[in-house]
C-alpha cells in the first residue's frame, strides 16, 4: 500500500497497477450514484493516494475550507499508517515481527496492540480462516511488498513446510500490554484488516472534528456516516470480471462496505491466475469465489470478514459469517453465481438481474 499525495503516478503501486482503471470506474460509479442525476451535487469530495489506493472522502453540508483541511489531516495519517503498518519496511510492524520470531515477551507498540487485540478476535471467530499470522505464507507468494507480484509460485514443498508450522493467533498471548509469541513462524500480515482499521480510525477523526456526514472510500472500500442531505447515501458495488457497478446499495447511518477480490493482485502463471488471499490450510490462493462483498457497521470487522469468507467460499460462508456477526453477504463464486442472504437481496439492487442466484437461509 504505497502512497503519493494527489493525481501522481501510479506505476509502483500493485493494487493501482493491476485494477486501476476499474477502480477508478467504481469511484466515478460512486460519484454517479451520489450526484443521483441532480445539476450539480452538493456534496464535495476530495481525492488523495493513500493506504496503497486512490482515497475518496465525500462530505455532505460542510463548508469548502472545513472538507480541505479534513482531508488533509485523513491523508497525513493514512501515509503515516500505510508506512508504518507494513510488514516488509521499517516500521513499527516489523519491529514486532522481529521480536515475536525471538519467543521472548516484549510491550506491544502501543498504536498497534488495539489493531492486534482486534484482529486476534476476529481470526478465531472465522475459525484461523481469516489469518493475519500467516506473513511468512504471503511472503513467500510475494504479495507482501509494494512490487507487483510476478511469479513463478512457490514451490509446493515449501509451501507444505509453512502450512505445517500452524501459525495462528492463539500461539500469541497478550497480557498487560506484552506480546510473546510461542510459535516461532507467527509473522503478522495486516494487509487484510489495515484499510478497514485506518478507515475506522478516519471516521473517529471526522466525528472529531465536527463532521457527521461523509463517507472515506479506499479503492471501494468503504464507510459511510450519516446521510446525503435529506436521503441515505447510496453506493456503487463494484462488478469483478467488468469495468462497472454491479449493484448499488442505500447505506444506513453508519455502514461499511468492504470488498474482497481475486483482482486486487495477482499474477499468471502457466495458464493459470494466482492471487493475493491465501488459504491457511492450503498455503494456496482460495479458488472458489471471485470476490466478497460485506455490509457490517465497523470497517475492521467487515474488512476481515470479506476475507475469511472469500476462504470460506459457497458452502461454509454462511456458518462463518455468523460467527463473525455478519447480517449482509453478497458473493460471487467461480462459476459466476451469486450468494446472498435475504436481507442483502432485500437492500440491494442489480445493474443487470444475476443469472443464476442462490439465496441462503437468514444470518
Ligand atoms: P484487499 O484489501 O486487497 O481487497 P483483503 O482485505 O482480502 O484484500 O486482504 C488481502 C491481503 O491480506 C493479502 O494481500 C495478504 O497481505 C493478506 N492475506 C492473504 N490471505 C489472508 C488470510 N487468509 N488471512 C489474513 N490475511 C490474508
Ligand atoms: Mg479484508
């Protein structure tokens, strides 16, 4: 997750390198559905390259000067989280990493121990499939830095080697602010829960400063609070295999929408694509689902969750999304049919009615 201030280039960014022109199809689909065919669209949005991806913030009912210093402040500290986040440069990450590898206790970085707190409790509930101990796995897939992931894959023994080693959040203990980790192959990867925390920790700032209505959008991904004007805000859910909107979605006071995608990053090899959200059990990229949409208040918690249940796919979704608490899944798997529950169904309108639809019992 890369980041440069403003419209500048996007060569070195993986996720821009590989989606950027649908990505900014989904923005423009998002200011689309806001403007919702009005002259000229009183919301004002602010555009800036953070967090590894173009960052939209639209606000509704403040003045110019507030929405530009609001932004302003968002973008210093997505840039500042986005490098200190990382696993694979300096920072407070892999300090951690490095002193978990030793076995011996040590205080947590204070900025990241809530992060941690959090992401343990949410990999339990999604039974390790959302797993954010499994660096050494990504890492060997090389998904882990800033260059575009290229290939070939890892080969299948060292593969097999990482799986056996069973990172997982139970092998870290926290207590009193101390981390220590008993199994030397935990490597933290945020790279699956840190948009969603950095967007929660955004919103906190804005409800700060004074601001209610506005939604921080990061390459689709998404929290929204309060209403545009006299209506709901209503969003665009990216199509996976197209350059347009899906779907739209009115969102209620305090909603995020997080997408997991097989197109974020990814490389061809031998006929084949590899991509970026790895099966723990498997050590592989999950195969059975396209991309995962999830409606959830928190981002962290909808971030994570659109990851676990990509690793779940068809047929454990469901059990595991409510686990984790889940009222809102939209699904599409390999073979293009769409997974929902009911209530999603209820709230979600298609740009094109889905062929083939499977609806799930309630969440
Ligand atoms: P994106 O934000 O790119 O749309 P995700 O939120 O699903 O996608 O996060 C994918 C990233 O999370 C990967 O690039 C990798 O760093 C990490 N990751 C991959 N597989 C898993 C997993 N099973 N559990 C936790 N983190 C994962
Ligand atoms: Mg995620």
């Amino acid at each position: 997750m890369p980041s440069a201030s403003g419209w500048q280039s996007d060569k070195e960014d993986p996720v821009l390198a590989s989606a950027s022109s649908a990505r900014i199809g989904l923005l423009l689909g998002l200011l689309l559905l806001a403007g919702c065919g009005q002259p000229a669209d009183p919301a004002r949005h602010r555009q800036f390259f953070a967090l590894g991806t173009l960052v939209e913030v639209t606000y509704y009912g403040i003045g110019s000067d507030v929405a530009e210093q609001a932004s302003q402040e968002l973008e210093q500290m997505f840039l500042r989280m986005h490098a200190e986040w990382h696993a694979w440069q300096p920072g407070r990450l892999q300090d951690t990493n490095r002193r978990l590898a030793t076995g011996d206790a040590f205080p947590a970085d204070p900025e990241l121990l809530p992060l941690f707190e959090k992401a343990n409790r949410l990999s339990i509930l999604s039974d390790g499939l959302f797993n954010p101990t499994i660096g050494k796995l990504v890492s060997i897939w090389g998904f882990h830095s800033d260059e575009r992931p290229a290939g070939p894959p890892p080969d299948n023994s060292a593969l097999t080697a990482l799986v056996s080693q069973q990172p997982s959040v139970t092998d870290v203990a926290i207590n009193d602010g101390y981390l220590r980790s008993s199994n030397p192959a935990v490597r933290y990867d945020l790279g699956a829960v840190a948009k969603g925390h950095a967007i929660d920790q955004g919103i906190g700032r804005l409800r700060e400063l004074g601001i209610h209505n506005a939604i921080i959008n990061a390459g689709g991904d998404l929290r929204a609070i309060g209403r545009h004007g006299d209506r709901p805000w209503r969003i665009g859910i990216r199509d996976p295999r197209g350059p347009g909107v899906l779907a739209a979605i009115e969102l209620g006071d305090d909603e995020s929408v997080f997408t997991s995608g097989d197109y974020e990053r990814f490389f061809d090899h031998g006929g084949r694509r590899y991509h970026h959200i790895i099966d723990p059990r498997t050590g592989y990229p999950a195969d059975t689902v396209t991309s995962v949409t999830v409606v959830h208040t928190d981002a962290t918690t909808a971030d994570a969750a659109a990851t676990a249940l990509f690793v779940a796919g068809p047929e454990h979704w469901h059990a595991i999304a409510r686990r984790m608490g889940i009222r809102y899944v939209l699904m599409i798997d390999a073979n293009g049919t769409v997974h929902m529950n009911p209530a999603m169904q209820k709230r979600i309108s298609f740009d094109t009615e889905p062929a083939d639809i499977r609806l799930s019992t309630p969440l």
